[in-house]
C-alpha cells in the first residue's frame, strides 16, 4: 500500500529529532493507520471521480483516485486494453485475485471482484460504457434489502411464445447470493417461466433476469384478432444492494 499522509517533520541531514519532535511523528503514524484501518474493512471508490471510466479507442481508462476492495487499496490512473477480446457486453471490475483490474460477461461475487462499469465490445469499439461504481465505502453492515418491481405488456397469439429480458440494473444492482424474482399474470392459460439462460447467450444475473412468457390458452374475446391479444406480466425482486 502507498502511504497518503505527509509527515509534518523534517528528516534531511542535520535536522534535530528531539522528543517532541518524535512523539508527533509518532502520533501520525498512528493516525495514518487508524484512518487506513476505518478504510480498509470496507469495499467501495473514495470520492465520486475515483477510478471513474471514460472510453479511449479500443481502451478503457480509469481517472485518478483510491478504491478499496477486501482489505486492499488500489490507486489509478489505469488503463484496460479490449483488443484480442470476442465482442459482447463485458462487466469490467478490480478483482480480487489476481489484484488488479479484469473483464467478465457476468457480474462477480462480491467477494471476487469490485464492479467499475459495463460496456459492449463490438470487436474494434467500445460503447454503452454504464458506471456501476459504490461511492465512498460500504460495509457488510450498511448492506439493505431493496426491492424493484414493475409489470409489462406482451401480445401473443395461443401456442405462441417468447423469452423477456426484465433489466432493472438502472434501478437495483444486488450484491452477494443472486435473488430470484416473483414473476406472474393474472390471466389464465398463460405460462410464466424464469430462466437462468436463453439460446442468444443472455443470462439472468444481478441487474436483469428473464422470463419465459407462453400463451397456453388465454383469448381476450371473441372478436379481436388473436395477434392482439394483450398478456401483462408482474414482476418483484427483492436483495441486498451495497
């Protein structure tokens, strides 16, 4: 870890160290590690610019500042080149074991890695970056129970199915052990299923999950056609966000 305080007394050669002089260079020593010590038992970025992302051609860049992850300190400025990647969206986070900064096409553990931002790789550019950064350090303690929910329209004829991607990330991005949604509609003959995968590769994860919405038997009437028939689905969620 690098040291932050400057010591207020003066080491060069023939300078007087009396008793007083080392017992304030005793004092701040102390304070340096008391201050690290409240510090360090939490996860998060110091201040709002701290590791803030920013997209420089086929690179991401990480402004100045201190992050803290699990007992370690990481300082930026730092650069994380995409060229060699496969296209997709991409987690990009601090990671635990290897002590730096890492890309995953899932959210990490919280005890692996420290979430910086997303962004979509389309093999040569960067877009969509999305900051996901914690602002100032949360302890274990501060953790609280969040819930999102909300409903959506969806029209489809009898036999009829689709797959639904619900992203609430702008709204809840849950930590620790992954919670499940509640999904349902109050129509008969409708199947609401989640799914942990779909065939396109999404996944439900920490900011989004999906649903597989199949329109058994339900008619809206006897009149309309049947592409009109409008299905509504419910959805909660409810986790520890930091």
């Amino acid at each position: 870890m690098a040291k932050d305080a400057t010591f207020s007394q003066d080491f060069s050669t023939g300078a007087i160290l009396d008793a007083d002089n080392l017992d304030l260079v005793q004092a701040e020593a102390v304070a340096e590690f008391e201050r690290r010590a409240d510090d360090l038992h939490s996860d998060g970025f110091v201040g709002p610019t701290a590791w803030s992302a920013s997209i420089n051609g086929a690179s991401l860049n990480f402004a100045e500042g201190v992050a803290y992850h699990r007992g370690k300190r990481y300082v930026a400025p730092a650069v994380y080149p995409f060229l060699g990647q496969s296209a997709g969206t991409y987690y990009v986070f601090i990671d635990n074991t290897i002590e730096g900064v890492n890309v995953a096409t899932a959210l990490p553990e919280a005890s692996v890695g420290l979430p910086i931002c997303s962004v979509v790789w389309d093999g040569s550019a960067l877009s969509s970056l999305t900051d996901l950064r914690v602002i100032g350090t949360t302890g274990h303690g501060q953790l609280q129970l969040k819930k999102i929910s909300g409903h959506f329209d969806v029209h489809l004829e009898v036999d009829e199915e689709q797959v639904y991607e619900v992203d609430h990330s702008a709204e809840a991005l849950y930590v620790g052990l992954m919670p499940m949604p509640l999904a349902y509609t109050e129509q008969t003959g409708v199947e609401v299923e989640l799914l942990l995968h779909a065939p396109n590769g999404s996944k439900t994860d920490y900011g989004r999950f999906l649903l597989r919405v199949k329109n058994v038997s339900y008619s809206a009437d006897g009149y309309g056609n049947p592409s009109d028939y409008t299905i509504r689905v419910f959805y909660e969620r409810t986790g520890l966000v930091g």
